[in-house]
C-alpha cells in the first residue's frame, strides 16, 4: 500500500507518469523501506494507463464486493420493536445509581476522619 500511495502522491505532484526513483524519494522522506519489486510490480501494472480510469475501475469493482454487517444489526434492532429501548434505558439507570453509591464510598482510605 505504501508503494501504492506514494505513486499517487507523485501523479498528485505533477508527475503524469512517475519513475521508480520518484517512488523511492518520496517513501525516503519519511524513512519508510521500500522493496524494489513491488515498486517494479506496480509500475509494470500502471504503465500505459490513465490514474483516473484505473481508479474508476477499482471504484466500480469494489461496488460488487459485499460489505456485510451493517444490515444485520438494523434488521435485529427493527426486529426487537419497542421493547429494547426501555430495557437499555433501565440498565442505564441503574449504572448511574451504581456509580453514585461508588462514589461516595471512599473504601476507607478518606484523610478527613
């Protein structure tokens, strides 16, 4: 990924298409290990292609890739209906009595006795 993001860096610096020392400067400058075969990897990957439409590409596969999880939990709070809510609520309540029987109670350590 830092190869990656530091090839964007150079295209978002003016280099249309940049080299692999363009690459290795920029991950140099904040002291990060570059491997030269992933760097050589991508710029065989990338070459002779626009940033933009590989971008646009990736956007449109990853619109195919579920995400999952998040309807789950929504369906399983839909489905509790309203009796959840209060339940939640009380146990709310009663934490807070908790906490201030807690804090009043100074497990004998108080300087002022």
């Amino acid at each position: 990924m830092k190869v990656i993001a530091a090839y964007l860096l150079a295209v978002l610096g003016g280099k249309e298409t940049p080299s692999a020392d363009d690459i290795k400067d920029i991950l140099g400058s904040v002291g990060a290990e570059c491997d030269d075969d992933r760097i050589e990897l991508l710029l065989s990957e990338v070459k002779g292609k626009d940033i933009t439409e590989l971008i646009a590409s990736g956007r449109e596969k990853l619109t195919s890739v579920p995400s999952g999880g998040g309807a789950a939990v929504a369906v399983a709070a839909s489905a509790g209906g309203g009796g959840a809510a209060p339940a939640a609520a009380e146990s709310k309540k009663e934490e807070k009595v908790e906490e201030k029987e807690e804090s009043d109670d100074d497990m004998g350590f108080s300087l002022f006795d």
